[in-house]
C-alpha cells in the first residue's frame, strides 16, 4: 500500500532529481529534469492522468512513519558510538514527537532493519541512489527512474537497499525491468521488508525493453492529455482528491497549502459515527490493524455484487426472461450450491427493479464524495496550532444510472439493513448532487437481497434533504479537524457494541 518510499521521492522537487542523479550508472544521455519522471509517477499516471499534481497535505501517516524511521536508520549508521547509545540517539532525534503508540511501531520497525541488515564497515550512501532508463518521445528525450535507499560499496562491489515497511514489498514491474536493464556486474539489488523480517534479493525480469516501452507508451499518452481524469479504485491512494473535481468542495471555503486534508471512505464514516477513535486510527494515523489478513478469498456476497454488475451495467434488457437467464453463464466456473443461491439472488434483484421504469444502469464502482473544510487543529515547529482541516469523504455505490431524467444510486446489501445505510444513502446523494448540479432529485436505492426475498429502501433527496445532509457532514468533519498529526491518542473514543469486531480491540485497551 502507502508504505513506500516512492511516495517520499514524489516530494522532492523536480531541480532535486536531476541536480542529484550523479551517483546513477548512465547508458544514454540525461534528459532535462522537467522530462524525468519516477516509476511511482508513472505507476499514477497508468492509473489517472490527473492523479500527478502538485504536493498537498493529505495525512499520510505511513509516509511519514516511513521517512523517519529512514532518518533514523541513517542516524545509526552513520554514528561509531556503540550499538546501544546509537540506537538510542537514533530513536531520540527521529521518533521523539510521536504519540506512545507510534513510537512504538517505528521502534519495532527499526530493530526489525538492524537485524535484517546488522552494521558493516562498508561505504555507505543514501542520497539519490537511482537508475534511469530513457526514450526520445515527440524529439525529445525522457526518462524513467527507479531508486534505492541505502548503497553500501565493499571493495568495488555494490549493494543497493529498498527500504520496504509494507506487507507485500515485492518492486513494480518497471523497478525490477530497469533494474535488471541498466544493472552492472558489480551490483546487487535487495527489498529490505521490514514487516517480513527478510532482505530479498530483487529477481530480474526477462523482457525488459519490452516492460520500459510499455511505460514510456503509457508516459506518451500522459504527455498529450495531463488532465484526463479516470475516477476508480486509485482515488482511495490519490492525494489530488480534494483538487481534481471529482469530489468538490461544498463549504464556502479554499483549499490551500496551508489547510491539512484528511480522506474518509464509506466504511470510515459509518465507524466515525460510533467512534471517533477507529476512524482516526484507519485514516489519519494508519495504525496496523489487529485483524490483517493477507488473502482473503472473494466472499459470495461480492460475487454476487460482481456479476450483478457485469450484467446490468449498459444492459437494456435486462428485465428479458432469456437475459436474466443468461447470468447462469456469467457464473459457470462456481460449484453448483453457489451457483443456484448466486442465481436466486439475482432473480430476486431484478424482480425489484422492475418496478423502476425506464431505469437505465451505466456504470457500476461508481465513485462518489465531497470536501468540507472546518476549523481544526495541527502542527507547526511541532506545537499544536489552529489550522483549517480538510476532510474528503467518498464512497463507490454499486450501480449508477437514470430513471428517466432522474439520476439513481443504486447500493446492493446481502444483509439486513442497518440504520447506517441512511448516512451512506446522504453521502451518495450529496455527492452526485455535486457532480450533477443541475439536478433537482437525487433518488437512492438501498436493495436487500437474499435467496428468497428482496426490500427495497428508496430515498429522495431533493434540495431540503441535500441541505440536512450537508449539515450532517459538516458535523462530521468538525470531528475530523479535531484529531492531532503525530499523536493517535488525540481523538475520542467512545465504547460499545462495535468494539468487538474492532480491527484495534487490543491497542485500544491498552491506552484507554
Ligand atoms: S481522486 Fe481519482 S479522479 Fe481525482 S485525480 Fe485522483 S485518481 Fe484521478
Ligand atoms: S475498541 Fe471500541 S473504543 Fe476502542 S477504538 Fe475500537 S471501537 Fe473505539
């Protein structure tokens, strides 16, 4: 996820990367900074055109975490003193401003690298290690660049480091192509994962020509359209969310550089309206969850959801006996039980729908939100300061369409319902208000769908609804401004019946 230091290479500035390339190995010529761009830029730039903006201030804890637990690390090397006082003025000089917790998370992480990666009396570097790889596009030369965080030199030999804290830390596709393109025989490349105890050696890939056009395509495309915008999954990882229109501001405010912004997803804000501390630790502090699973397989449930979709999305006839017989196709590599519940529940969606005339579903993982800014709190030159607080709130309904002129939400539950779908039913409404202004009516549906029934909940939000929501969410933000960077133990908690599926149950005990 966000735990990578391609994210830290973002924020350095353009004069930064190309002033500081002097320790790359070259096979071509340097092409003009302006025309240099990061694999973490392009791996943006694949998914969004519009997601490679200029720096903002959206929490992001994991980074942050990131960049001193490598202050520290550098700390340490580069002091002679003996392990334990290095150690400890490492830790003083790097993790001294965070919350209890925090700091204990970055001093886990930093034993973890000092046992994967004990000192040696190498050489050490851990400024601007990089590698780039270069095309000519439209008559002028560009560059792809890949980094390392640490390069230790032995006696002509060279080890270079990816400092790693995520759960998967395998390199990109484009990192491993570059690297094994422009690697010397005296070099090794190595993921130090933290979080996997283990220093892996980067594997090469076969076909790397073939890898690095492919990104320079993707880069080309970049070049004759900089603002395209592809709304989709990437928004959840996107720090341009307040600033690329898809999730506009509804206060009467501006966004700056000064206002500190924090994202909340649709499953954060129904957790926000129990306890403020689980949200806060999901988005503005990003602590480890207690309840991490690695893999997880596709539940019915999202089955269900998927080809649901797959068949009504772009489809006019789906209300036709032989269409909707036509999703036994879609499900033919499920066991027979599921195939005949997946079935029943979807004769049961469509039994529902059919009340809708003239319904018409064009997209589904349709992204919607807003931005509100309220008074809050942060930091500056470390003490706690007023400050505007930002806070993007967006969810994804399952289907979008028209009923008619009218513009429709459409959310699928294989559950009962619960009162929070009423604030997930505001949310779409107040964001698809914003994205259509010109609408008068906003109509949502929440369907409950089971192998033998289905309910159907309908909300119209028109200008009266829409004005209650927002007042809803401005509330809502208040709670957010509220919660200080650096110190997790800031926000509210409040106990009740959600603390027993509570991904912190144990943290969260444990500092009450
Ligand atoms: S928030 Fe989404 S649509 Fe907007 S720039 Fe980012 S990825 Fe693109
Ligand atoms: S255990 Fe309960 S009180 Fe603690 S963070 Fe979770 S929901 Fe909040």
């Amino acid at each position: 996820m966000i735990y990578s230091f391609w994210e830290f290479w973002d924020s350095i500035t353009p004069f930064e990367t190309a002033d500081l390339q002097k320790l790359v190995n070259y096979n071509f010529n340097m092409p003009d900074r302006d025309n240099t761009y990061s694999t973490n830029q392009i791996r943006k730039i694949s998914q969004c055109h519009s997601s490679l903006g200029t720096k903002t201030r959206v929490a992001s804890p994991k980074l942050d975490r990131w960049k001193d637990l490598n202050k520290a690390i550098v700390d340490w090397i580069n002091n002679d003193a003996l392990e334990e006082t290095s150690v400890k003025i490492a830790e003083e000089n790097n993790f001294q401003f965070y919350d209890s917790i925090q700091k204990r998370i970055l001093s886990d992480l930093f034993s973890r690298f000092r046992t994967i990666y004990p000192k040696k009396d190498y050489k050490f570097e851990h400024e601007y290690l990089v590698k780039e790889a270069v095309k000519e596009l439209n008559g002028e030369e560009y560059g792809l660049t890949t980094h390392f965080t640490y390069g230790f030199e032995d006696e002509n030999q060279f080890e270079y480091i990816r400092l790693k804290t995520a759960h998967d830390p395998e390199p990109e596709l484009i990192d491993r192509a570059i690297i094994t393109k422009l690697r010397a025989e005296n070099e090794e490349f190595y993921t130090a994962a933290i979080e996997l105890d283990d220093l892996i050696e980067i594997e090469q890939v076969e076909n790397p020509d073939e890898i690095i056009n492919e990104y320079f395509t993707i880069l080309e495309e970049y070049l004759t359209n900089r603002k395209k915008r592809t709304p989709g999954r990437q928004c959840d990882y996107c720090d341009q969310v307040s600033r690329c229109g898809q999730f506009p501001l509804i206060t009467d405010d501006k966004i700056t550089n000064r206002v500190r912004e924090v994202k909340i997803s649709k499953t954060n804000l129904v957790k926000l309206s129990n306890c403020e501390r689980r949200t806060a630790w999901n988005v503005q502090y990003g602590l480890p969850r207690e309840d991490y699973i690695e893999f997880e397989s596709e539940s019915d449930g999202t089955k269900f959801h998927n080809f649901s979709q797959k068949l009504l999305v772009n489809n006019n006839n789906f209300l036709e006996k032989e269409n909707i017989e036509s999703f036994n196709q879609l499900t033919n590599q499920e066991d027979e039980v599921t195939r005949e519940q997946l079935f029943l529940k979807y004769q049961q969606l469509v039994s529902k729908l059919k009340n809708y005339k003239d319904l018409k579903i064009k997209e589904s993982e349709y992204i919607l939100g807003f931005t509100c800014i309220a008074e809050g709190r942060g930091l500056r030159n470390g003490k706690v300061v007023d400050q505007k607080v930002a806070t993007i709130f967006t969810g994804k309904s399952d289907l979008a369409g028209r009923v008619g002129d009218t513009p429709i939400i459409i959310e699928l539950k294989t559950r009962q319902e619960i009162p929070e779908d009423a604030l997930e039913a505001q949310l779409y409404a107040l964001g698809a208000s914003q994205l259509m202004k010109s609408e008068k009516e906003i109509l949502v549906l929440h369907i409950y769908v089971s192998d033998h029934d289905a309910t159907i909940k309908e909300r119209k939000f028109g200008s009266s609804e829409l004005e209650s929501a927002k007042a809803k969410f401005d509330d809502l933000a208040k709670k957010s401004a509220s919660w200080i960077p650096y110190d997790a133990l800031s926000p509210k908690y409040s106990i009740g019946n959600w603390c027993e599926v509570c991904e912190f149950k144990s943290t969260c005990l444990e500092n009450r």
